[in-house]
C-alpha cells in the first residue's frame, strides 16, 4: 500500500509533507520523494530509497521552498526501487507533478503511443505514463482539470492519483478510480491535505488554527 500526502496552505509544506509520510510508514514502501511548487514557480523534486527519515534528512540539508507539497512512500510494482522510480513523476515539459497507488494495466500501450509523440521517459515506472498524458493534454491547449479528467478515461485498472500543475499554485487535484485504497481529503479555510489515510493530516486537524 503506498502512501500519498499532499499539502496546500500558509506553511512551508515540505515538514508537513514529511511528517505525513512517516505517519504512513506502517503500510510500507521502499522509497519515497516529495516535490515542492517554489516561489517562482518551479517544481522542485527530492527522492530518496531507504527509510522516510533518509529523505527528511536530504531535505532538511537542502530545504525546498513552498507552499505546496506532493509526497509519496512507494512499494515497487514496475521497476525496481531506486531514486528515479520513487514518486513523485513529472512529464516531458516538466510542469506537473504526479505521486499514484495502483496499477495502470495498459501503461506499456500507453508508454509506446507516448513514445511515438517523442516524449522521453525517466523511468520504469507505470505511473510517469500519467504524467506525460495529463502534459499531452495541456500541450493541446486543454486545462489541467481537462487534461486530468481525460487522463483517467484512459487508464485500465484501480488508482488513486493526486496531481498538481506548476502553473496553479492554489490547487492539488486528485481521483480515485476502482479499488485502489483510500483518498481523504481535509480543508480548514487556509489549509488542506490529501492523503491515504487520516493520521497523515493531523497536523491540521489537531491544530487547525496554527
């Protein structure tokens, strides 16, 4: 079961993100990263193998700035357990980022018509095959919210997905298709959360006024 946090709000969201992650350390992973929307608008990406703690540490040496957070714990399903595997991915342009649990049982299909367009691809993993869709979308002059909705018609099997897009700095978006474990979501008026499960939110539910 992997883990997903996402983090909206008036803090620096990487503590957050972290402290959400280790929060889901029960359900297991073998790597991790997380991804910060900076002030200028730019995704920046940390991973990591190894333990939550490992990641935390890197960050901490090299702290990303922003206000919003993607992070990720992940069981390696395709590909092996390494830095470029572990979510979050982006897509060719580099604009979006995007963590998953499940499976896309027709990535390989998917990865062959991408690959034709001539996106390149920096990992194994079914779950870039996602991020490179929702890009294809925005290239074509689609919304992000277009481009997300469209993505998920298109993939085969169970999913949860949280997703953000460097130019909306005010938004993660987020879908659970079929049976692919939890998506709760908790907003209280300057903050709000994405995650796999509850204990991961509650810094902002324990202290919504913080």
């Amino acid at each position: 079961m992997c883990g997903i946090v996402g983090y909206i709000g008036n803090k620096q969201a990487w503590p957050i993100v972290i402290d959400g992650l280790r929060r889901l350390e029960y359900r297991g992973y073998d790597s991790s990263g997380i991804a910060v929307l900076d002030p200028a608008g730019d995704l920046k990406f940390r991973k990591s193998t190894g333990k939550v703690s490992d990641l935390s540490a890197s960050v901490a040496e090299s702290p990303v700035d922003g206000m919003l957070g993607l992070g990720h714990t992940r069981w390696a399903t395709h590909g092996k357990p390494s830095e470029n595997n572990a979510h979050p991915h982006t897509g060719h342009g580099g604009r979006v980022a995007v963590v998953h649990n499940g499976i896309v049982e027709n990535f390989i299909e998917l990865k062959r018509e991408l690959l034709d367009k001539g996106h390149v691809f920096s990992s194994e993993t079914d779950t870039e095959v996602i991020a490179h869709l929702i890009e294809l979308g925005l290239d074509s002059g689609k919304s992000f919210e277009e481009s997300f909705r469209e993505t998920a018609l298109r993939l085969v099997g169970s999913q949860a997905i949280a997703a953000s897009d460097s130019y909306e700095d005010e938004k993660i978006y987020a879908m659970k298709l079929g049976n692919a474990g939890g998506i709760v979501v908790s907003h209280n008026g300057e903050e709000g959360m994405v995650c796999s499960d509850l204990p991961a939110m509650l810094p902002i539910i324990r202290n919504p006024s913080a």
